[in-house]
C-alpha cells in the first residue's frame, strides 16, 4: 500500500496538468482566431489592412519575448523554486503582453480621431459655404472629399460609397459617427438629421458647431500645455525605479540577482510596480479634464 498515495499523487498531477494545458490550448486558439479577427476589422475601420493572422504573430512574439526576459530577471534554472517563481512571473507579464496589439490600436484611434476633429473645424466651414452656394448636402459631402485630407475625407467618402450601393442616408451617417467615435461628429450627424427632417438652416448650425468645436479644442489645447509639467513629471518618477534598477542588474548583477531571486525581492518588486501603477492612475486622474 505504500505506492499508492504517490500514485494517486501522480495521478492527480495529470489531470491538473491536462486541464492545463487543454485550457491554454483553447485560449491560444481564440486568441489567434476570434480575438485577432476581431482587432484586424478594428484596424480596417482605421484604414489599416493587417490580416489577422499576422497581428497573432505579433501578439505571440511580444508576448513570447517578455515571458523570456521576465523569467531570466526574476527566475533561475539552477534552483526548482527560483524556477517555478520565474515560470509563474513570466506566464502572467507574457499574457499581459498579448494585449499589446489592441493598446496600439487604442492608440492609434485616439491620434486619428484628435486630427479628425481638427479637420472637421475647416470642413464645416466649407460645407457651410457650399451650401450658401445651393448645394445639396451629398455635393457638400463630396467638396470635403476632393478638398480634404485624411482622415476626414476618407470617412467622408466611405459614408458616400455606401449611399450608392444602397444604403440610406441616414444609416450613412450613423455608420460614419460609429467609426469616427467623436462627440463632434455626432453634433454634425444630429444637425443634419434634424434639418432633414425638420428643416432649418444648416449654414448657421454648421457655423455655430464649428465655432463651438474650435473653442473646445483651444481650450484643450491649453489644458494640455498647463498639465505638461505634471505628466513628465509622473513619467519620470514612475520610470525612475526602473531605470535604476536595469542599471544596477548591469553594473552590478552579482548584487542584484540574488536580491531579484529571493522572495523578498520579489514581494518588493511587486510593492513597487503597485504603488508606481497607483500613482500614474492618480496623475491621470488629477490631469484628465473633460473639456
């Protein structure tokens, strides 16, 4: 009977291991299926073309690099403990790291929706004169998009493209102000609508957003410059353990490994990176101002 409490241990280690791995498995398949598919047609309503399968690439590989970098800084193969602690440390910064792609793209969205607002301040004006001159509202439409530069007339035209293939005004314009996702177009979208159904004068409106637009962005604008001090400053503060540390790993890894290795050091690594993701959530919240 002696063998049969580390065969039940060697048993129940093989389960735990298979449900493991059958999970990662699943989740290795949504993530270079639904997920990836998902963020590329994100990327397409930017006018980015990326196959889905190479933003999976790029996840992995970011995701695969961190997990090695992670395991050699805080793990060690010369131990089972230091080895298991490096495995665990570097599984979860390698999953955080899968996210990378979408962070990009939240990026780049917000960027392209900052300039499409800016652009849409001298495209009201425009729409407004041509529609003095006793255009319609499409040849107004098509003026941004031959005068226009991107984004703006890019979002333009693909709103006038899908009128043409039968799609409803209306359902254009809803289809534009999901794209873009700017409160200022919604403003447009909601004049437009209104007139149309309403009437009214569509001149003025589009004066008076454009207006109202710039005045927001100016006081953005002046928003950013007084808040600049306070960002670089959380920027620096928060980079600042980390800097030191990497430069003390360099100069110094006989110090510094061990202390990277020990539970100690760990639970301080942890405390840190805690209280350095507070303090930017805090600045970010004190320089965050609605406009």
């Amino acid at each position: 009977m002696h063998w049969l409490i580390p065969s039940l241990f060697a048993v129940s280690l093989t389960g735990l291991t298979y449900v493991l791995l059958r999970a990662l498995y699943s989740g290795a398949r949504a993530y270079s299926g639904e997920y990836s598919e998902h963020t590329a047609r994100e990327f397409e309503d930017i006018f980015l073309f990326i196959p889905p399968r190479r933003i999976a690439e790029v996840g992995w590989s970011i995701s695969a690099t961190t997990f090695i970098v992670v395991f050699f800084l805080t793990g060690s193969l010369t131990s089972a403990r230091g080895f298991f602690l490096g495995l665990l440390l570097g599984v979860i910064a390698g999953a955080l790291a899968l996210r990378a792609p979408r962070r990009f793209l939240t990026f780049l969205k917000e960027r392209r929706r900052r300039r499409f607002n800016t652009q849409l301040v001298d495209a009201l004006v425009s729409m407004g004169n041509a529609l003095k001159a006793g255009f319609s509202i499409t040849q107004t439409f098509e003026s941004v998009i031959r005068d226009g530069d991107n984004p703006i007339a890019q979002e333009f035209d693909v709103c006038l493209q899908q009128t043409r293939v039968g799609v409803s005004f209306s359902e254009a314009l809803s289809n534009l102000e999901k794209r873009v996702g700017s409160d200022d177009m919604t403003l447009v979208v909601l004049a437009i609508e209104t007139a149309r159904k309403t009437g009214g004068n569509l001149t003025e409106i589009f004066e008076k957003i454009s207006a109202t637009i710039r005045e927001r962005i100016r006081i953005e604008n002046r928003i950013h410059t007084l808040t600049a001090q306070g960002r670089l400053q959380g920027i620096v503060v928060g980079a600042m353990p980390i800097v030191i540390g990497v430069a003390l790993v360099i100069v110094d890894p006989k110090m510094m490994l061990p202390f990277l290795h020990s539970t100690v050091g760990i639970v301080v690594m942890i405390v840190v990176t805690v209280l350095i993701l507070c303090g930017a959530l805090l600045i970010r919240k004190i320089i965050n101002i609605d406009v």
